[in-house]
C-alpha cells in the first residue's frame, strides 16, 4: 500500500486533513452525534491549521469549510 502522503507536498495533506476532520463533524452534527469533549478535535484542528503556517491559514479555514460542506452533502445524497 502506497503512502498517501508520499508524493505530496505537506501544506496539501493539510489541507486534505481540514476538510476530512470538518467533513466528519458536519456528519457527526448531521445524525445527531455530538461529542462531549471537544478539546481533542478542537486541538486536532488547530494542529493542522497552525501546520498551514501562511498567511492564507484564515482563507483557507473558510475554503476547507466550504469543501467539508461539499463532501458531507456529497455522502448524505443533497
């Protein structure tokens, strides 16, 4: 099995790992499972944002959103 991140630059796995997790929490919101304890994806989040390091970060939060929205509209069938 090939490495997935192998033959991309890290600022892309980032922002692939952005919209997964947010894809993730708009579906979990969706059926009506909600975490208790936020700090671990809070945390998580924040990892991967402060990963970007660019001054595009606040953009590309916004823009990551808009993909995960994509995505769990995508897997929901809307």
């Amino acid at each position: 099995m090939e490495n997935r991140g192998a033959h991309r630059s890290r600022e892309i796995y980032v922002e692939e790992e952005l919209v997964a997790e947010m894809s993730a929490s708009f579906l979990n919101a969706h059926v009506g499972i909600f975490e208790t304890e936020l700090e671990n994806s809070a945390a998580y989040l924040q990892g991967w944002i402060t990963a970007l390091k660019s001054a595009d970060a606040k953009t590309w939060v916004v823009k990551a959103a808009s993909q995960a929205q994509k995505a769990a509209d995508f897997i929901l069938g809307i």
